[in-house]
C-alpha cells in the first residue's frame, strides 16, 4: 500500500490518479538495483553515481516535500556520463525486464495508472541484440509488468540528438509496433547537438504510422528549439519547454496549439536549467495559459519520483488541489492511453478532488 504523501494541508497526492509521460528506461531505476547489477558485473561505480545507490530503495516518497536548492548533479555533461554508466550495467534482456517491471511498481506507489517510458532500443545494438529483438522485450515487460501491478505501460522510441540520420530507421522501427505498445517516438539527449527541425523526415515517418510526437526541446537551449519542434516535428507535447518563457511568440504558439509541456521541476533545478526551483517558470506558463503536467525525467540521478513533482507543485508553487488536478488532468488528455482508461482516470480525478483532504472538519 502507498504511503500517503501530503507535503502539506491537502489530500494525498500519491492517491490522486495520475499519468506519467517523461520517464526514461535507464532512469527510472532503483538505485538499489543499480548496486546490485554493479556487484554482479564486478564493476566500480563512479563515486558520485555510487554515492545514489545508498538513497532509499523505492523511490516515490523521496522528497517528502523537501524543496532543494542544490543538486547532486549539475550540467548535462556530468549527467550524461552518470547515465552511460548506469545503462553499461545492464547485460540482457532479463535486466531489462527487471527495470520493467521496479518501475511499474514505483509508478503504482506513487499513483500512476498509465505510464510512458522513453527508450532507445539501438543503445544496446550489439550487447543484447538487434534493435527488434530489444523493442519486442520491453514490450513484453510491459505487458507483463502491466498484468502483475495494473499499471498501463506505453513506449516512446527515442531518437538521439546526436545522430540524426540513424532517426529514420528508428521511426520506422516504432511504427511497426504502433499496435503493440508503442505511442509515441521521441527525442531526447544533448539539445545542442543538434536543432530539433533536423529530425523533420523521421518524425514524418512517426506522424505517417499514427504516432504521437514528443521530443525533448528548450530545456538546456533556446525557445527557437521549440518552435522547431512545434512547427516542423508537429509535436503534441514538449518533453520540458521551459524556455517558451523567455519568447511570447512561443508561448502563443504553445497555447494555440494545446501542445502540451511535460514539465520536471527536480530535473530541472539538478541539470542547471533552473537555479532554485522558486525560481521555476511553471506557475508562469501556466498563467498564460499553457497545457502543463508533470513527470520526473530520471529519478535514479535526481532523487525525486512522480508523486515528489506533484509535493513540490503544492510547497513550492502553491498550488492548491484542484490546480494539482488539473496538472494530472492535462497530462491525462495527451496521453497515448486507450480511449477508456483517459475517461476512467478523468473520472476519478474528480473523485479525488469531491473529497474531503486529510483532517478536514466533517
């Protein structure tokens, strides 16, 4: 059973029904199953990475509601070399199942009913087989994770910001499994290796086989990169696009075109995006009108799960509960979920707000 999570006078947010759509695979680990896969492997962490591996196994309540003004990692060199060596620790399929399947747990906990988990299945060509035998795995793990804890579980298929002309194949890749878990194709890695409208032809391919397009853009860069992303990628949400803030052209655009910003204000504050999370603009692109909802990006490196965004939202931004149920509410309408489910999850937002907060007068 979840533990409640408050973080102040309000209702439970661990119980308020939610959809996670900004998770990476290699992210969402344990730091606990980091260790292990370590040991077995016989290989020596990075300090600081190994330094994680000693927080609390199960990672939704981590923050408590704590409001943290410094980060374990800053910069997205420094976060990048910790993700390389957390995914060299996974040797094969079954590691990946394991992943699979934590997360699912972590998200039940933490009152996900349907996540999105980001992945690249060509950055383990080579060590776990072809890019197809990687896509069919993990969707196997979630239909299986999604049987044992009623988590529904979508994939992104991620292209690389790196390497533009590997995207097309990737796209196809992603169509062909469009029936078979797989909602959308995305695009994540260093937002300055290369600009957003780059990837154009294999989002083509993505938005051709029904897919929903959700690149990563302005987190790190500029607000051009979203504008890219909206105008060439055709994008439904920005994974970030924080920086639409420092152009009205591109909050304009955002709003007229109700695309949605998967918003993490922990991964934020560790990257350096934002220097304290007071100083967020999410409060601020809400005001103008912005679709927003939340998600965690990488709780292994920034210590903090779903339900901690939503404590922050609350003891930071104060945002009261019906505006947290509107962020869910937001996130719930862009989700790549089955027609059903949205209509359920809607429903029990509102179930969720009718009633009374914990030690309310009766």
């Amino acid at each position: 059973m979840a533990t409640a999570i408050t973080g102040a006078a309000g209702r439970d947010v661990a119980a308020l029904p939610k959809v996670h759509l900004h998770l990476h695979l290699i992210g969402s680990m344990r730091p606990r199953t980091l260790a292990d896969l370590a040991r077995r492997n016989g290989e020596r962490l990075p300090a600081e990475l190994s330094a994680l591996t000693c927080r609390v196994g199960s990672l939704p309540t981590t923050y408590h509601g704590v409001t943290p003004t410094e980060a374990d990692v800053r910069g997205f060199a420094r976060f990048d070399a910790f993700y390389v060596a957390a995914k060299r620790q996974v040797r094969s399929l079954a590691d990946l199942a394991r992943l699979v399947h934590e997360l699912a747990v972590d998200e039940a906990a933490a009152g996900s009913r349907w996540v999105e988990v980001t992945a690249n299945p060509s950055l383990y060509h080579g060590r776990l087989g072809p890019d197809e035998g990687v896509l069919e795995a993990l969707l196997d793990a979630g239909r299986c994770a999604q049987a044992d804890t009623g988590v529904g579980v979508g994939w992104v298929v991620s292209a690389d910001r790196r390497f533009p002309d590997a995207a097309p194949a990737l796209a196809k890749l992603a169509v062909r499994y469009a029936c078979d878990g797989v909602v959308g194709f995305g695009l994540a890695n260093d937002e300055a290796a290369n600009p957003a409208a780059a990837f154009g032809p294999a989002f083509d391919i993505a938005h051709d086989g029904g897919l929903l397009a959700v690149p990563h853009a302005g987190e790190l860069t500029d607000a051009a990169d979203i504008m890219g992303a909206i105008g060439r990628l055709g994008a439904h949400r920005i994974g970030h696009g924080i920086r639409a803030i420092t152009d009205p052209r591109v909050v304009d655009r955002l709003v007229a075109e109700q695309v949605c910003l998967e918003v993490c204000p922990a991964s934020n504050v560790a990257l350096g995006a934002i220097d304290h999370l007071a100083d967020h603009p999410l409060p601020r692109l809400r005001a103008e009108g912005c679709t927003v909802t939340l998600a965690a990006d990488d709780p292994l490196l920034f210590g903090s799960g779903l339900a901690d965004q939503y404590v922050i939202a609350r003891r930071v931004f104060g945002f009261d509960d019906a505006e947290l149920a509107e962020l869910t509410r937001c996130g719930i309408h862009a989700a790549g979920c089955p027609p059903q489910l949205r209509d359920e999850l809607l429903a029990d937002v509102d179930a969720w707000l009718a009633d009374e907060p914990a030690g309310a007068a009766a």
